[in-house]
C-alpha cells in the first residue's frame, strides 16, 4: 500500500465547471439542409414512380380501372 500512495500519478483533473458549452443554433445545418434533402428525397421517389416504365404502367392502370364513365344522351328541343 505504500508503494501506491508515494508514486506519481500521470492523470490530470480536467474541471470543466467554469467554462460554459456554447449551443451553435445554424439556420443552415438545422433547417434548410433537413429541409433541402427532404425536398430531394421526394423528387427521388416520385421521379422514381413516374419515369420507371414497370411502375408507371402500374400506378396509371390501378387508377383508370377504378373510374367509371357515364354516356349522357340530350334532346334538343326546338
């Protein structure tokens, strides 16, 4: 045990109290970059749907086999 307390210990304290952390709020990294990539990511899936010929074919024949169309006849009177 007294071998422990007479040799030097290479280990500092670091006191971190005194100094304050700095919140760094950017415009840029917290809204716009989420914003741009978001609006990016979009164009990507839609770009994506429409210029696939497999998946396009899908999406436009799922949406013109659920319309129904209604032949309307008229009278002219005269």
């Amino acid at each position: 045990m007294d071998d422990n307390q007479n040799s030097k210990s290479t280990f500092t304290v670091v006191d971190y109290s005194d100094k304050k952390e700095k919140k760094n709020y950017n415009f840029t990294k917290s809204v716009f970059v989420p914003f741009c990539s978001g609006i990016l990511g979009t164009a990507l899936v839609i770009g994506t749907c429409f210029g696939v010929p497999s998946i396009k074919d899908k999406i436009v024949n799922n949406s013109n086999n659920n319309e129904s169309s209604t032949v309307l006849t008229s009278t002219s009177r005269r």
